[in-house]
C-alpha cells in the first residue's frame, strides 16, 4: 500500500527542513529502506579556480577551420 501523495510530499518536506533525521520506508509490513537527508556542503568558488595556472598559446585559434570540417562530418 503506498501512501497519498500529499503524505509523501509532507513527510520530505520535514525531513528536509530538519524535523526528522531518517525515514523508514517498509514493504509488505518489513523495512525495506531508510531515507536520511544528506549533508551539504556549500560548493567553493568554481569560476576562474585556474586563473594563472597554464599559459594559453597564441596559436590556440590555428586550426578553428580544420576542426569545424571535423566536427561537421565534412559538411562545412
């Protein structure tokens, strides 16, 4: 038997606000899983983290064409 969906949606709702540390999610009157919201870890900065670490050469631009072709199958 599964329940309601609002049920559902409430009971995720607590857990992800903190009020409940785990749920139990049973078949057929056993345990069959137990639901336990992860711990977030604030991402860092991600943008320019390799700023100064490589040079880029002048001639990155050298073979746009050649791999357009390449890309295209051919149909350029």
């Amino acid at each position: 038997m599964s329940l309601p969906f609002e049920i559902r949606c409430r009971r995720a709702s607590t857990l992800e606000q903190g009020q409940e540390r785990e749920i139990i999610i049973a078949r057929n009157g056993r345990p069959a899983a137990k639901l336990v919201p992860m711990d977030t870890v604030l991402a860092g900065k991600r943008i320019g983290v390799a700023k100064g670490k490589f040079k880029v050469p002048d001639s990155i631009d050298a073979h746009n064409d050649e791999l357009a072709h390449l890309f295209l199958g051919g149909q350029s």
